[in-house]
C-alpha cells in the first residue's frame, strides 16, 4: 500500500485500474472531518473468489445507493408505508453509465439534524442565509426536503 498525504486543495477522485484478478484501487481516506487527508494506492487481490461472491460483494455498493436514492426521492414512501412491492429492478449497467456526483452525507445528515431542532421560521431563516435569495416557493420546496430526510 502507498499513502500520500493530499494538498489542501486538491481535487481528488478514486481511481480503479483492474488488470486480471486483480484490482488497483486509489482513495481518499481521512481519520476526521478536521484532519488530514491522504491517497491510498493499494492492491485488492480477487484470485479464486467465485462469481457469486463477487456479485454479493458489488451488491453492497448498489444497497447502498438504493438507499441513497430512497431517502432522496421516496419520503412519501416513509409517511405511508406498510407493505409496498413495486417490482422495481435496479439496473448496475444504467447506474454505472451515468454520472455521479459526491455528496457529503454525514455533513448533510448532521446539518438536517440541526435544522429540524429549530422552529419553522429559524429553518427559513438559516435556509435564506446559507443559500442567498430564494424564492418562497423555493424555501418551502427546500424546507419540505429536509423535512421529509
């Protein structure tokens, strides 16, 4: 394994490279939200992992993207839900094909947290603030989302 310690301004992406069973893997890794952070280069060896693991494994990643996009676009599914089969099938090929983007959650999760501690015309106040002169329709579309994560 290689560690590089990054810039402070640095852009950085993850970057894999495979080659036979073998996959190079580089990656951002900090040990706090305040600390340093670092590039790691290393070698994920996949030498006689069978097919089904292999799946179960990369089935993991996509779990975890359903459940981003739920929370995203599925609160009304929250407020009602019993038992709900909508047959949907996520598609790994439509999800790799398309760009995507690089949330913050945990900042996120912590920022909705505090919003929701405070009263509906401190959120209007705090949402105009942080994101500059919005419309009231706008505020309200904004307010409904952290409400409803």
């Amino acid at each position: 394994m290689s560690i590089r310690k990054t810039l402070k301004d640095e852009v950085f992406s993850p970057a894999y490279k495979a080659d036979g069973d073998k996959v190079t893997a580089t990656f951002g890794c900090k040990f706090n939200m305040e600390g340093d952070r670092y590039a790691l280069t290393s070698v994920i060896d996949f030498t006689d992992v069978t097919d089904a693991e292999l799946l179960e494994m990369a089935a993991t990643q996509a779990v975890a993207e359903i459940q981003r996009l739920w929370r995203l676009q599925y609160a009304s599914d929250r407020a009602t839900a019993t038992t709900k089969n909508t047959n949907a099938v996520f598609s790994v090929r439509n999800w790799l094909d398309s760009p995507r983007k690089r949330t913050a959650a945990p900042a996120l999760q912590k920022a909705n947290k505090l919003l929701k501690e405070l009263k509906p015309e401190e959120q209007s106040e705090v949402v105009s603030t942080a994101i500059g002169q919005m419309s009231a329709e706008q505020k309200a579309a904004m307010l409904a989302l952290l409400n409803a994560a």
